[in-house]
C-alpha cells in the first residue's frame, strides 16, 4: 500500500498506537505481520470520545476522507468531541490475511486500552465501519454508548459477495501474473460500477463511441481513471482481506443493545435497504431509521452531506450537550 505519511488533515490530529500482543491471534488463527496498530485522535483534550470508521479505503485520516462530516463545527463536531479513527489493516507490508469485523473490533479494544479509555460514547461507522461498529457493539457491549451505521447492514448480501469475488478473483490472477498494478486499476473500476447507479452513469455520461472497438466510451475513461488512481493506494493482498471480511460480516442484530441509529439508501446495490429494514426491526434499542434514494447508490454516505449530516447532527447533538461528568457516569 502507499504511504500515508504524506496525508495532510484538513483538521490537525495526532497519532496514537497501540502494541498488538505477541499471541494476538485473528479468529482465522492467523497473526497480523504488524506489530503495532495506529490511530489518529482530533478535537479537545476533553470532551466525549467519538469512534469513527469508514470503508475499506478509509484509515485514521477521518479529517481527510471524510472532510465534510469530520471537521470544526461540522455534524462530527471537533470544536466539540475527541474523534479518534484507526488503519483497518495494521502495518505497510499488506500481508494477504484472513480477517473478520469482529478482529477489526478486537484491534479497536487493544487502541482502547492503550488511551485508557474504558468507554466511547459513540460509534460512527459507514459502509464496511458500520459493519465493524455493529461487530464492536456486540461484541462489547459495555464499552460503547451510542451507534450510528449508514450504508451498512448485519449481513453480507449474497449479490454483494458475488461481485466482490468477482474483484478478488481479478486481482489474485493479476497478482500472479505479475501485473498487479493492473489488475488493482481493472478491479477498481468493476467495482465503481457497484458503488454508484446507472441513473448517475447515464446523467453524467454520453454514449460516444470510440473509433475503433474495444476503445474507451466516455463512462470507461472515468472509471479507468479512477482505477489509475487506485492502484496506487493499494496492494492486490490488502484488498483481498478486507474485501473477504466483508462477505464474512455476520451479527445477530439482537446482539446489538446499545442505542442505534440507522441511515440507508434505496439505491444501494451492495447494501439492500431490504437488509436495513430487517436490522432496524430486529435491534433491541433502535433509536431512529431513516431510508433515502440517492443517485450515488452506494457512496451517497460520501456524497448526500445534507441528508448524512443531519443524521449524524441528530445523533451527536445530545452529547455535545452533556457536562464531562455526565458523559463519564
């Protein structure tokens, strides 16, 4: 994977790591190759602490990949709460590991500790973070106060599984064939298809043909664009695992006690609405439910800033309100 020390944060953090135990051991059985894991804390010294995790490309930049929703006055308010955002796949060898929701969770535990901190007030998560925060949730259930999940649901859609082993198949035959660069730019691509929707691709885009067959239309030019810039970002093996670990995300929403606030899209290939609305009836403590269409299917969490905002405004507004001490009892 590329380097991310020349990220710059739209809003200034500091680092913060924590050590993996010697034994530390995925539920695969397999050890991670890094032995350390970093996050990245933002906002006041005090304040309630807000858990924020995003898709598989996402990191401890929150203020970076998130920009809109993690800033100063922002509906993830740093002028009011402490957000600390962690690497979803410890360590820059980008071994090709079997890891699950629940070991992402785990790993959190470990950053925890390490910033002795018993308890976050809330969890933030989207897409493949909404997975991990309903893993956390249930998994430890005394350690967290509130959920938020958007574009994520308790299960893999077995049409989601399909399409992302379809990618994982192209980037392991890239791999070996020793053009790995392009098999992460050709799987980028197959999967901004499932991203977003045919309404945003035929709004955008003209059927232009090009001169010759087998030459780019001009909806093929974006989306080898953005492989191009993929490519760079990550290794096949990376991919790989966290691809996997989302098709192997499973949680009783039962299990998930804790107040939940739930946002999803009509729109959303990878994450059926069908899934959400199961989720919301089946979690002991739902606290809302809200369902939108959106021309950015999957990726209206990065893309829909009114909708998104005011859902996370609405969920994080009561904590920004409560005195420390309130917080901590």
């Amino acid at each position: 994977m590329a380097s991310t020390e020349w990220i710059i944060d739209e809003a200034p953090g500091r680092d913060v790591t924590a050590v993996i135990p010697a034994d530390f051991r995925l539920a695969s059985g397999e050890r991670l190759a890094a032995d350390t894991l970093t996050g990245r804390l933002h906002g006041p010294t005090e304040g309630p602490l807000v858990v924020v995790a995003g898709g598989i490309s996402s990191g401890r930049f929150a203020a970076n990949w998130w920009s809109w929703a993690v800033r100063h006055g922002g509906p993830i308010d740093l002028d009011r709460a402490r957000v600390l955002a962690f690497d979803l796949l410890p360590g820059k060898t980008d071994p090709g590991v079997t890891i699950t929701t629940a070991d992402q969770a785990r790993l959190l535990v470990l950053l925890l500790d390490a910033l002795e901190e018993p308890r976050i007030d809330a969890f933030v998560g989207a897409s493949y973070g909404g997975c991990i925060g309903l893993a956390f949730a249930a998994d430890f259930p005394e350690r967290i106060g509130e959920l938020v999940v958007i574009s994520a649901a308790h299960r893999a859609h077995p049409a989601a599984t399909a399409w992302r082993g379809v990618q994982r198949r192209v980037l392991a035959f890239a791999r070996d064939c020793g053009r790995e660069a392009e098999g992460v730019s050709l799987a980028r691509e197959l999967a901004m298809t499932t991203y977003r929707t045919a309404d945003e691709f035929d709004w955008r885009f003209a059927g232009t043909a090009p001169a010759q067959a087998g030459g780019p239309y001009p909806v093929c030019d974006y989306l080898i664009a953005r492989g191009a810039d993929y490519a760079e970002a990550t290794s096949a093996d990376r991919w790989i695992s966290l691809s996997d670990s989302l098709d192997r995300h499973a949680v009783a929403p039962e299990a998930v006690t804790c107040p939940l606030t739930l946002l999803g899209f009509t729109s959303d290939r990878l994450v059926p609405i069908e899934d959400l609305r199961d989720l919301a009836g089946r979690a002991p403590a739902l606290r809302r439910f809200g369902e939108a269409g959106s021309i950015f299917g999957h990726d209206a969490f990065l893309k829909e800033r009114e909708l998104v905002g005011r859902t996370l405004h609405d969920a994080l507004s009561p904590l920004y309100a409560r005195q420390p001490r309130e917080i901590a009892a």
